[in-house]
C-alpha cells in the first residue's frame, strides 16, 4: 500500500467516524426529547387531578369546574370605597380616565373566573 493510498484510507475512516459520532448525538437528543415528551405526558394528568374543584359533580372535568365562585368576591361597599378619590367632572373622558386611575394596581382573581 502506497503512502497516498493509506492517506486516502485514513481519510475515509475518519469522516466514517465522524458520521458515527453525528448520528449518536442526534439520536441521543432525539431520545432525551422523548423522554421529556412522554415524562410531561404522563405528569400532565395528575397535575390536573390535584386541583379542587367546585362543581360537585362526579364527571370529566373542565376549566369551569376549577372556578371558585366564592373566591375574591367584592362586594359594592369595597369597588366603591376604591373609587372614592376619584375626581368627577360631568366630563365622560375626563370621568373615564379618573375612574381608570383608580384601578392602577388592581388583578383580576385567579381564582374565582368564568369561561
């Protein structure tokens, strides 16, 4: 075997060796994403079976079932109280925009939603 021909030899093996270390990578990620996939998979249903739910019902639940009528509830004395400082002109924009301030900082409850 002539110098240039082991050359060429070495050459082919060491691309076929690269391949081989590409085609193990790529299916070690493709093998981690599925691992993922199917672990989220298989968590997803007992994160949902955790949660309360307010319905009473005996059946599949939905996103409706999990929303707690009773929580956060304001009454009129309490949206009014926050209202208090607004200034009212008779000017509707002027009176929309001052009422508007007035919720600066305000979140709507997690808890207690409709769908």
């Amino acid at each position: 075997m002539t110098q240039r021909e082991l050359l060429m030899e070495t050459v082919k093996l060491n691309n076929k060796h690269k391949r081989k270390k590409r085609w193990y990578r790529i299916v070690s990620v493709l093998s981690a994403i599925v691992v993922f996939c199917t672990t989220y998979a298989l968590i997803l249903p007992a994160i949902t079976m955790t949660n309360d739910t307010y319905c009473g019902l005996e059946h599949e639940h939905t996103l409706q079932c999990y929303s707690n009528p009773e929580a956060d509830v304001e009454t009129p004395v309490q949206w009014e109280k926050t209202m208090q400082n607004a200034e009212l002109l008779s000017l509707k924009g002027k009176d929309t925009a001052s009422i508007a301030k007035t919720q600066l900082g305000y979140t709507e409850s997690y808890k207690n939603y409709m769908v």
